[in-house]
C-alpha cells in the first residue's frame, strides 16, 4: 500500500541517501505522477510503475544513469515521456 512517495522514502532510507521531499515532488511531478501522489502504487499502470522505477534512479542527482530497456513494454505516451 505504499505511495510513490512512501517508497522513494524507503529507497533513500536503504541506500542511506538524504531523502529531500521537495526533490521527490518535482522527480514525480517531471514524470506526469504527482496528480497520482496519494494512489498506492500497486494501483499503478506498467507505464506508472515504470516511471516511478526512473524517479528512483535520479534520486540524489546521479551524474550518470545506465537504463536497460526502461520503454520496454510501454504505450507511446510514457515511452516519449521518458525519453525526454
């Protein structure tokens, strides 16, 4: 039952990085996911989830990200998205 943001917060508490909720926002909100901040995630789309998995990666302002596939399996919509 955890929310996009509950779950970064667990992620950030596990990889013992500064978790900066203002920074998570604008990760989710980047990623078209903020409207569905509260929704549990197990209520996401593939497309959804797979966004989250993104805002996950750039989490702490990593200087490279290395992504096999993240379009795989995805509607037109969340694959342009995330090549942006």
């Amino acid at each position: 039952n955890l929310t996009a943001l509950d779950y970064i917060y667990l992620v950030c508490q596990i990889r013992k990085t500064p978790f900066e909720k203002k920074q998570a926002k604008r990760l989710l909100e980047k990623l078209k996911l903020f409207n569905e901040v509260s929704m549990p995630i197990k209520h996401y789309s593939k497309g959804m989830k797979q966004r989250v998995l993104i805002a996950l990666s750039l989490i702490g302002d990593p200087k490279t990200v290395i992504l096999d596939e993240p379009t795989s399996g995805l509607d037109l919509f969340s694959q342009q998205l995330i090549e942006e």
